[in-house]
C-alpha cells in the first residue's frame, strides 16, 4: 500500500484470526454456492449488495441461518460471532451472489434494533429480518443534506400517540421494494447544537403519505429513490431508541455501515474472473499486477476483520470502520483500472462475462467513495482521531 497519512492513526484494533469453526462453515457457503450457480440460480455480478435483489435468495440464506446470524436466538437470530457472519458475508460477496434484498437489515438495522430497539419492536422486525423475509432501506440523506447529515430537514411533529413526519429523503437504497424506512428526522430544535434534536423512526412500508419515486443508476437500473412523506403519521412505539438521541445512534449504526467486506469487495468478482482467464499464463506485469491488489485486498481483510472482533466486543469502532471503508472504497475502484489494463478489453454489455462484469465494474464504481459518507467525510473523522487521540 502507498504511504499515507492513516498510516499515523493510532487504530484500537488488535489483528485477529478467524477461530478455527470458521473454515467448516465456509466450506459449507462455498458447497452452497456451487450448487445455487450451477442450477442457474444466479449470475455472479459486481456490486452484488448494491444491485442483485432477488429475495427468493434471501429467504434461502435464513432457512440457513445465514442471516441475522448475531441476532441472539431468544430475539429470533442465531446467537453466532460476528466473525462467523464475516465468513459467510465475505463468500457472498467474493461469489457475486445477489444479497441486496436482505443487506441492510441484516448488516444494520437488525444491529441497531439489537442495541436501542423496545422489546415489541426486537419482536416484530428481528426474526423477520433473521428469515430474510424483511428489507430495510436506510432514509438519511436528504436532498440539501447528506455529508452534512446534522443538516436535515424532515420534521416530526408531536401530535396525540404520534407524530407526523413531512419532509424528503434521497438516494434511499432499495425504498420502492423496502418494508421498513429506517428515518432519521428532526424531533426537536437544535438549540445551538446540530446534533441535537434528531431522532430515528421505524417506518413501515408502503404508507399512506409516502411517495417514492425512482432515480436511475448510468447503467438504467432503478437502484434508489427519492421519497416525499406528508404529514405521515407514525405512532409513538415507532421511535427507535429516544427522542433526541438519533445522532448518537445513527453514528454507532454507521460503524456498521463502513466496516464490512463489502467495502473492499465490491468489484472481486471482477479479479476472479480476470485470473480465471489468465489460467497461469500471466506475463511478468500482469502478475505483479494481481499480486499488488491480493495483497492490498488481504491487509484491509484483517483490518476488518479486525472490526468485527470489536463489534463482538460490544465496542462502536467508528474511526476505524472509516479507515476500512476509505482504504477499500479506493482499492475497488483502482481494481477496476488494473483490471482493464491487464486485460486489454474493452467494456460491453454484450461481450464474455469478463466485459460484461468490467462494463458493470465500471459503471458503479463512482458511487463506491461516496455511499456511506465520502472519502472527504472519512478522512477528517480519521484526522479528528489524529488530531484528538
Ligand atoms: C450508490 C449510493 C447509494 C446510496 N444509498 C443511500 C441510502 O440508502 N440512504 C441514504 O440515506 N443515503 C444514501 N446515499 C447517499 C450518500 O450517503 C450521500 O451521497 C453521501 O453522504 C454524500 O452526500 P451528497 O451526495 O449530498 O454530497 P455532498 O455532501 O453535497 O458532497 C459533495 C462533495 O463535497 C464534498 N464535501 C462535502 N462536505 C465536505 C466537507 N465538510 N469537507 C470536505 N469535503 C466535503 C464531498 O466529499 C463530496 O465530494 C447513497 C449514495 C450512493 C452513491
């Protein structure tokens, strides 16, 4: 890795190995996998958590046990280490598998209600996203607010067992096939602290008030949305955690968002495919080429990995989850500029599964540094922890 200044931030995160039941379980993904790909079951593609909905897969993943595997089993999960979900998660990824439908309950709204959800909502959403029969999207950004998420519009207004929320959310991944929006809105006045005042509402879908209209990806896809709520009334046991807590509980949620293998593998299926084609007979440059991004690809693998173990822990690793996901936001996009050096082709919805998944590489990858905060955003939360200790 080239040098850089987050090689100054004093990470809190000891190297960790995978325990030793994770090789048997990955055997078992893997052994699933191979089947599901050789009846067809799906199309390996790059952002496989971004773009491959499909919630036939999703439930066949929680007849598993394979979601909401954190989830204590006497909240309807299955009681397993984070490190074990790494396992699983890294081998859907690495296969291109279309986890979309499931992925954001399964990576933070079902830890978010684990750490502030009432008894009766863990009941209601945890076993369900543990079977993978719900989907959740994520209503922070807003229209004139997304790195500067203090900034947010929408309202809550109090009125009797509930509250009624009007404003807008944007790029909200996966709303138009969602269950459940996870809101972050304003509940109070900022009273000369920004971060004050916000709140998280659990908002179940589709809803009287709730218009979600569609913004296309370049590649035509319907990905996320913009969504209108008016005067929608959401009643009192759908706050999330308290009322005026929100920033603090959206951040520790972030930490989940940031972290993961999906924040450095994104474009794998890509390399995958690339030293498929290769088949041993890579010349001198193209080797040193793929061995680069392997061995950049293995050192933010630990670092996450080592993530995980904090959030076994019971630890919010939140500067060190933005150090994975700037490091590896950029490693998948220079994936996929090395890729089509080496290669020497040129991107085509048409062409081998190498042209297509570099045509599908390529197109996504401007969005990999700015969902989930942009590497701007990242890098002065890592330069406060600089700066601050
Ligand atoms: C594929 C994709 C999926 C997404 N899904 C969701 C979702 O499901 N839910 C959701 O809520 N949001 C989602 N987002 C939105 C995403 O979180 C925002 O795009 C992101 O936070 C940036 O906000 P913005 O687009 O408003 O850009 P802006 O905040 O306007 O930033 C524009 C540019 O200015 C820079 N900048 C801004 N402020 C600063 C600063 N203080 N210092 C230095 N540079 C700065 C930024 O780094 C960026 O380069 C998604 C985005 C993408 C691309």
């Amino acid at each position: 890795m080239t040098a850089s200044p987050i090689a100054a931030v004093p990470l809190r995160i000891a190297a960790r190995r995978l325990p030793r039941e994770a090789s048997a379980l990955r055997h078992e993904v893997r052994g699933f996998l191979a089947e599901q790909l050789s009846a067809g079951g799906f199309q390996p593609r790059c952002d496989s958590w971004l773009g491959g909905w499909d919630r036939s897969f999703s439930l066949a993943l929680g007849c598993r046990g394979w979601l909401g595997m954190t989830i204590p089993t006497a909240d309807g999960g299955h009681g397993r280490t984070a490190l074990e979900r790494f396992v699983v998660v890294e081998e859907l990824l690495a296969a291109g598998a279309p986890v979309a439908a499931h992925w954001i309950a399964d990576r933070q709204t079902g830890p978010a209600l684990l750490r502030y959800g009432s008894p009766e909502q863990r009941r209601r959403y945890l076993p369900a996203i543990s079977r993978g029969e719900l989907a959740a999207a994520i209503g922070m950004s807003e229209p004139d607010a997304g790195s500067d998420l203090a900034g947010i519009r929408t309202r809550a207004r109090k009125v009797v067992g509930g509250w009624k929320v009007t404003g807008s959310k944007v790029w909200t991944s996966g709303a138009h096939d969602a269950d459940l929006l996870v809101a972050l809105v304003r509940t109070g006045d900022a009273d000369g602290d920004r971060h004050s005042g916000l709140s998280q509402l659990l908002i179940d879908l589709p809803r009287d008030g709730v218009t979600i209209r569609p913004i296309r990806l370049l590649t035509g896809e319907h990905h996320f949305n913009q969504i209108h709520l008016d005067e929608v009334f959401v009643p009192d046991d759908a706050i999330l955690g308290e009322v005026g807590r929100g920033w603090e509980q959206v951040v520790a949620e972030l930490a989940y968002e940031r972290s993961g293998p999906e924040r450095f593998l994104s474009t794998l299926p890509l390399l995958v495919e690339l030293v498929r084609q290769l088949d041993g007979s890579a010349n001198r440059q193209a080797a040193s080429a793929v061995g680069g991004l392997v061995a950049q690809l293995w050192s933010l693998r630990q670092l996450s990995v080592g993530v995980a173990c904090a959030h076994d822990q019971g630890k919010i690793p939140d500067v060190e989850a933005a150090v994975v996901k700037d490091l590896g936001t950029r490693l998948e996009q220079e994936l996929v500029d090395v890729v089509r050096l080496v290669a020497g082709v040129e991107p085509s919805s048409t062409g081998t599964v190498l042209h297509m998944l570099l045509a599908e590489a390529i197109l996504h990858s401007p969005g990999f540094t700015l969902r989930g905060g942009t590497s701007e955003i990242l890098r002065t939360i890592i330069a406060k922890r600089v700066l601050h200790g």
